[in-house]
C-alpha cells in the first residue's frame, strides 16, 4: 500500500492537526504505543499520512518495542526507506548509550550488577547467535570499557584467552567480567562454558589480571546464570592455586 500524499488544503489541514493532537497526548502520557511510532515516524517522513506504516510496524513487532527496530530495519514495508532506518537506527543507539552509562566508569557493585544484566537482557533480545561481551574494570572496580569480543553461532561462541588479554592489556585493565547469552533462553552453563571459563581464569591468573564474574543472559522469564554466585569463580581459582602449589614443590 502506498503512502498517502496529503494533496488538499482540508487534508493537510487535517494531518497537521492529527499530528498536533498526538504530540499533546504524549506530552500529557496518554498516547498509545502504536501511536508512539506514528509520531515518530512523522518526524522523518514529513507531510505524509504514516498511519499505516505505524500500525504495520506495530503488528509485526506483536507490540514489543525492543522488536521495533528489528521490524523497521529487516521488514519491507511500503514508505519505509533508508531515511527512515537511519532514523530508528540512531535511537536504539542512543538508548543503548543511555543504558550503558548507568555503569560505565562506576565501581562495580550490586546495585550496578543489576543495571548490567538489564543492560544486556535488552542487547541480546532474540539474538538467534551466541555473543561474547567483557566489562574492563580498573584497580578500584570500576567499569572503564563495555567490548564486543566475539560472535559465534546457535551452539558455540568463539572465547579465546589471548584476545582477551590482548584488550584488557589495552585498556590497562586489572578485572573483567565476561557476558555472553544463549539463544535457547535457558542461561544454565554448559560444560563448554564451565571448561572455557576456568580455561580463561587460569590464563588471566597468569597476567596477574582478576575474572570477577562470568555471567550468562538467558530470557527475561528465565533471568541470568553468574558463575560467581554460584560459587564457580572460587572454585576455579582455588583450583588454580592447587595447580601452582603443586609446580612449585
């Protein structure tokens, strides 16, 4: 379906009121979400009816904002050019910003903890792909750098200690956290994870540098897996200290 032309003086003179009328129901908080997207949308493609695009954005997203970018960007919908990604594309960056300024250069805590899964939760939402991120904290623990290491299929993600150490080298890092999600929505570590994750701490003990969590992001119903509340970092560590014990003897 084409989009509208708004050709008359009445139907302009009825768009532009629309218009209007919405951006006052969002100032007052009484506009819908379907709604939301319209006005957005209006913004980009000036002058034109975009009411149609809106709902259709909406129903393929089946009402869920964070889907909202992925439908814009992949679905082809009549009137919704490069213009019109660009624009949806430059404020899921700036939320994604937004949301990691909560804890970049902040010491690492609970309260922080928090704000990082929701970070997160929302970064891997329907990824159909295993992704690897790592926080770099400094000497007091706070987090100087938030970084893409690897992107591995539906079963695997691709971890290796040695580009690891390469950035947090980099970055003058003395810990890090790892963050990864599984696809599957299910975050219970796999034996995979649990042998690459005592694999890396030897090899980051090695660089004097400390691996302070390894979390695992799974669905929102489904929450979050941390090798550390679960008391794995412990005891990969004291593993470790067994090892370099026993060598020196």
């Amino acid at each position: 379906m084409p989009l509208l032309k708004i050709d008359s003086i009445k139907d302009k003179k009825y768009y532009l009121g629309h218009i209007s009328r919405l951006k006052k129901r969002a100032i007052s908080g009484k506009i819908s979400k379907e709604e939301i997207i319209e006005l957005l949308l209006s913004y980009v493609i000036k002058g034109k009816d975009v009411k149609f695009q809106a709902k259709e954005i909406y129903k393929k997203s089946k009402g869920n904002f964070r889907e909202v970018f992925k439908v814009v960007e992949n679905e082809n919908i009549s009137g919704i050019g490069k213009e019109t990604k660009l624009f949806f594309y430059l404020i899921k960056n700036f939320t994604e910003i937004l949301n990691q300024e909560k804890f970049i250069k902040r010491k690492y805590k609970i309260s922080i903890q928090d704000d990082v899964i929701n970070y997160f939760k929302n970064l891997y939402n329907n990824n159909d792909k295993e992704v690897v991120y790592i926080l770099f904290l400094d000497a007091k623990n706070k987090i100087i750098a938030n970084k893409k290491i690897s992107e591995g299929t539906l079963t695997q993600s691709l971890l290796y200690p040695r580009e690891i150490i390469k950035e947090a080298i980099k970055e003058s890092a003395l810990s890090l956290i790892v963050v990864h999600n599984h696809p599957s929505g299910n975050p219970e570590p796999s034996e995979n994870d649990k042998k690459i994750t005592k694999k890396l701490i030897f090899a980051l003990k090695e660089m004097d540098i400390n691996l302070l969590d390894h979390i695992i992001i799974g669905t929102e119903d489904k929450g979050y897996f941390s090798f550390y509340e679960n008391g794995l970092i412990d005891r990969y560590k004291l593993d470790y200290n067994k090892v370099t014990e026993m060598s020196n003897l």
